[in-house]
C-alpha cells in the first residue's frame, strides 16, 4: 500500500505538559483512518501538527513521501492538506 500521510515519533509539549509523547500514525492510499480520545488527548495538537499551525517538537511528518514537518499551513494547503475548525455559532442568527 501506498503511504498518503506519515507521522513518526512526534512529540509536543506546553511547558511542562507533554501533550503528544513519540506518536506514530500512517494513512494509506484509500485508507480512512479515525483519530478518537478523550479531552486532553493531544488530538488537536496532532491535527495542528499537521496542518502546520504548531511545530513538533520531535518527530517527522510526511505527505506523499515528502518532509513537510514544520512548513507554514499555507505551504501545507497549497499540497492539499487543511483543516476546518469547529464553529458552533457561525451567525448571529
């Protein structure tokens, strides 16, 4: 199978918080792949990992075979990867 998308030991603190500890993860070709926890998981921090908005710490990530750990999410967009934030109140009606 073809490798999509590539985590390899990331991590990511907050001071003395350590939010995400050397997490690994691989999205294939056609693959759907889940992310589920609980509050304080580190969830949000992987996906902003990954779409740029925060560094890691330690750790690669890969999108088609290609290093994009620390690109700005512009960057990360223009490859084809964003991300949507929940937004419960869009309107003021």
């Amino acid at each position: 199978m073809e490798i999509i998308l590539e985590g390899r030991k990331i991590s990511k603190r907050f001071g003395g918080l350590i939010a995400l500890n050397s997490v690994n993860f691989k999205l294939n070709r056609g693959e759907i792949l889940g992310l589920i926890g609980p509050n304080g998981a580190g969830k949000t921090t992987l996906f902003n990992i990954v779409s740029g908005l925060y560094k890691p710490d330690t750790g690669v990530v890969r999108y088609m075979g290609r290093d994009i750990t620390g690109l700005k999410p512009n960057e990360i967009c223009r490859l084809g990867i964003a991300r949507t934030f929940q937004l419960i109140r869009l309107l003021a009606r």
